[in-house]
C-alpha cells in the first residue's frame, strides 16, 4: 500500500480550500463544490464536505471534531512560513526544535485540526526526508 492522500470533512469546504491554498500554494482541483484535492509534489489534501460523508456511510465522519490527527507538512524553511502566516492563521506553537530533528510549526486550520510545518534541522533529519525535497 501507499499512502495518497488526507481528507478532511467539513462544513465550509471553500474556507478550508483557502486556507490549504494559501498555505501550501498548491493548484486545487475542484470536480464538484463539495469536495477539492490540494495536489503536493508528495501527497494530497482532500476535502470533501458534510455532504460526501453519506457515501462513507452515515455518521462515518464528523466536521471539525479532530484532537487526534496531526497534518504535517515539510516546507523549505520554517521560520519563513511562520512569518507569512503569524497575520492570518492560529499559531499554536512557533517553530521549536523537536528532538527528532525537526524545527517545528505548529498552527491550527480553521476547523481546529492541528497542521505541522516543519524543516529537517539534523543531518539525520535531512536524509530521512532527503526524497521529499523540491
């Protein structure tokens, strides 16, 4: 197996698309109004409205309910991310250094899920996510 994407369920499909947008810059593909695919080089965020969650099965998933899941995201450098978002989103955490080797942003998207933003800081680090740079 092979891990493709992360959906989230929400109740504002477009206020979550504008933020993963304006987060990653990643292109989203839009096939219908509720459900958007934000395409990373490595993987995709999906997110699909309360209205798909019938077609999982009913009470199968729940919006803005998360306090379990982290989505993590690798990015260039981590102190510049903090400084483009600090005016728009909810910094839970500013970047700190993690003892696996990561220097770690921590903010919230709007409908409280917890969203990583980090940089490899350790050698080791590095070449362990040596194959996600761009």
């Amino acid at each position: 197996m092979n891990l493709i994407s992360v959906r989230l369920i929400t109740d504002h499909v477009d206020r979550l698309v504008d933020f993963y947008t304006r987060l990653t810059g990643a292109s989203v593909d839009r096939p219908t109004p509720d459900f958007a695919e934000l395409r990373t080089p490595n993987g995709t965020i999906a997110i699909g409205s309360t209205r798909t969650v019938g077609l999982f099965g009913p009470g199968s998933a729940e919006p803005a309910a998360n306090r379990s899941a982290i989505v993590e995201l690798i990015a260039e450098d981590v102190d510049v991310v903090h400084a483009e978002v600090s005016g728009w989103a909810e910094v839970v955490q500013a970047p700190t250094y993690m003892p696996w080797g990561n220097r770690s942003l921590l903010v919230r998207d709007p409908d409280g899920t917890l969203v990583n933003v980090f940089t490899p800081a350790t050698d080791a680090a590095r070449e362990k996510f040596a194959r996600f740079s761009r």
